[in-house]
C-alpha cells in the first residue's frame, strides 16, 4: 500500500511514520511536510533510506498533485497545532488547516484517493469539571480557540467533500497525545524538559484543567484500524480514558525526576482556556475492535520521562528558544 502522510516530520505523524515502517512491510511511506519550527529533521533521519521525505505545503497544489495522484491513501496530520500560538497569530492556522485540507481535499477528489482526516477533540469545546458527560460522535461542535475552530472547520469541510463529491474519506478526533519526539512547545514535554535543565514548571491558571491524555503509539494504532475497517464517512472518537489534572501531571514528572512535588510555579493562564476535554470511544472500541495498550498513564508517563531524559541530543539545541518565547507573554504568579 502506498501512503503519503501529510505532516509526517512532527509529533504524530513521524511516529505514525516509524510504527507504519516498523509493523507494515509492505507499506510504501512518502512524507509531505513544510518543516515549519514543530517539525524535527532529526526524527526521520534514522530512516531516510525508507522514507521517502518531500517538503513542501499542503495548500500547494501543485507539488500535492502528483504526490496525491500516486497513493492508495491519504493521512493528513498537517496542521498548525499549538493554542498559545493561536492566540498570538491565527493566520497560519487559517492558511493551513483550512485552506490546506480545502486543497487537499480538491487533490483527492481529482484522483479518488482515499483520505483519512487527523483531528482533535478540542472541536467540542470544554467541559465542567464535575460534568459527568464525555464527548460523543453526536456532541455538537463548539471550539473556543483559534486552533480548534479551524480544526472544526477542517473536518467540516471533509464532510462536505464526502456529502457533495463523494469523497471517500473517514474523520477521527483524539484527545491529548504524548510520547517520544513531542515538540518542547507542549504541556508535558516541556515540563519534563524544564526539570531536566533546572527550570521549575510552569502551570497555566489554577492547574485543575483536565487533559484525557492518550500514548501517540495507542492514537496511531487506532488511525490504522480506521483505514482497515472503518466505514468510509464517518467519524470516529479516540481516547483512552486518561483524564488527568494538569497540576498532578506536573507533580508526577517532579517526583519522578527526584523533585520535591511542589517545585512549580503558577504562570498566567491561557485566554479562553478550555477547562476539561474526556472522549468516550465506545464506537471504535465496540464496532472497529480497537483497544488501548498504554491502559496506565503513570508508566506511559514513566516511560516518556525516561525517553526525554535519553534524547538530550534531539531536544536540547531547541529548548532556550521555546522558553524564551514562553517568556515573552507569561509572567510568574505569586
Ligand atoms: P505538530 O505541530 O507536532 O506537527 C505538525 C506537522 O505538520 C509539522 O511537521 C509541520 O511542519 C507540518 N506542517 C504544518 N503546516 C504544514 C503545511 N502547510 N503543509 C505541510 N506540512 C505542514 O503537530 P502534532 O501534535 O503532531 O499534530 C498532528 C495532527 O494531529 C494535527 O492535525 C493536530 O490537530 C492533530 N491532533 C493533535 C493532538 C495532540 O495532542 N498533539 C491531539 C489530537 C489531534
Ligand atoms: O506550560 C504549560 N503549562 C500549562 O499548564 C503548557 C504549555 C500548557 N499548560 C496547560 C494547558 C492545557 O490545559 O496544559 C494543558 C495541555 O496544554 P497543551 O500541551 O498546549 O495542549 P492542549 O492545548 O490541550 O492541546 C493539545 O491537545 C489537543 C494539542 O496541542 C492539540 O494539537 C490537540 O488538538
């Protein structure tokens, strides 16, 4: 099978990359990615015989034509990805996650190539802490951020193209990833990678927001069981039942790392801050089989600690300028 995986030098999408190589021989990888700051050269080196590796814009026709035109399937994990970023400047979220899958969308349709849609829980909005409710295939849309509106509105464009054109493609929404070669820019990486050079972590608001946090390895496995067995336009959840607060996240890594626990600090929070985000993924477990393998986030938490502090060499030459950018909007608390 030939894939093209759109984003496929970033967090999840180079791990889809190395776990598709890995548990897939007879997949035939080709990697459409811009290299933007969130992508890491470095990931796909180890492999680069058996990658194909092309940089280039999803929302450039062009060089997406002839890539699109010779795939069996398409996984589209591109997209701007980080709130704070969002905040500062949506237009880059607009250009690609809208404009880019509208183009990618129109690459597909020309070919009648199948099309699996990465997307992301944050389209639903948040819930209260003590709500008892989870996010279903059914729960309308309601982003709060620039991010998640254009995620929302990239997903409702693929339901268009597949309602209008016929399309064949399928949507999935995940909560929380982490894992090995997440950018220094998100939540836990950056709190681990912030003990490991002496700097205490940072926690947005009052800590108690709520992540439904998933290993990257469990995300990916349940894209494929999509591709196999999932019925061509729907949608699809992905979670694992990992609701966690922020400030026990922070306290785990501490303690981990030989901290005492409170060793953070408070920093301004988040605007808009979404307060809880929890998946229920009956559908994909019952009608597609799929389960989880990480069913503990303390070891997955464990065992990404333990990958950070092995990969200096992957990170380090890019954490003082992640923090210095973090250091130009947020300010310590008392
Ligand atoms: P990431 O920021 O680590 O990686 C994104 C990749 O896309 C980078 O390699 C970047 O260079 C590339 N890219 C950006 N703009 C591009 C463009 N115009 N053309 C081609 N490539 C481009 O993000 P991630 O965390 O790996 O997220 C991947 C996907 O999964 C995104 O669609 C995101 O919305 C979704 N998602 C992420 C999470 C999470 O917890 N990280 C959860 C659910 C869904
Ligand atoms: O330094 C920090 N301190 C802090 O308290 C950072 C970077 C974050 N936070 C909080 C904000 C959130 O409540 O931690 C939580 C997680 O933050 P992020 O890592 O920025 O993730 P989030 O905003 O929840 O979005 C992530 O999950 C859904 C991904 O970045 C999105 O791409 C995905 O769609």
């Amino acid at each position: 099978m030939r894939v093209l995986v759109t984003g496929g030098a970033g967090f999840i999408g180079a791990n889809f990359t190395l776990r598709t190589l890995a548990a897939r021989p007879d997949a035939e990888v080709t990697v459409l990615d811009k290299f933007t700051y969130a992508a890491n050269p470095a990931t796909l080196e180890p492999v680069a015989d058996r990658v194909r590796v092309v940089r280039g814009d999803i929302a450039d026709a062009i060089v997406l034509d002839p890539l699109v035109a010779d795939a069996d399937v398409v996984v589209n994990f591109a997209a701007e990805s980080h709130n704070d970023n969002s905040l500062a400047d949506p237009s880059s979220f607009v250009q690609t996650n809208l404009v880019g899958t509208y183009t990618l969308l129109e690459a597909v349709r020309r070919h009648g190539v199948r099309l699996h849609h990465i997307s992301t829980d944050e389209v639903y909005g948040d819930l209260d802490l003590d709500d008892p409710a989870r996010f279903t295939e059914e729960t309308a849309y309601q982003p709060s951020s620039p991010y998640s509106a254009t995620k929302a509105g990239s997903d409702l464009l693929v339901r268009a193209w597949v309602r209008s054109f016929g399309v064949a493609a399928t949507i999935s929404n995940c909560s929380n990833n982490y894992g090995p070669y997440q950018h220094l820019e998100k939540f836990i990486p950056r709190q681990i990678t912030n003990v490991l050079t002496g700097v205490r972590p940072k926690l947005y608001g009052d800590g108690r927001n709520v992540r439904d946090w998933i290993h990257v390895d469990d995300h990916n496995d349940a894209v494929w069981t999509i591709i196999d067995r999932g019925q061509l336009g729907e949608t699809y959840l992905i979670g694992a039942d990992g609701e966690v607060d922020n400030r026990t996240v922070v306290e785990s890594i501490l303690t981990a790392l030989g901290q005492p626990s409170d060793a953070f600090d408070f920093v301004t929070d988040r605007a808009g801050h979404d307060r809880r985000y929890a998946i229920d993924a009956t559908r994909l477990r019952t009608e597609l089989g799929w389960t989880p393998t990480y069913t503990d986030f303390a070891s997955g938490l464990a065992a990404t600690i333990d990958w950070y502090r092995d990969h200096r060499e992957w990170w380090a030459p890019h954490k003082a300028a992640v923090e210095s950018g973090y250091a130009r909007t947020q300010q310590i608390l008392d």
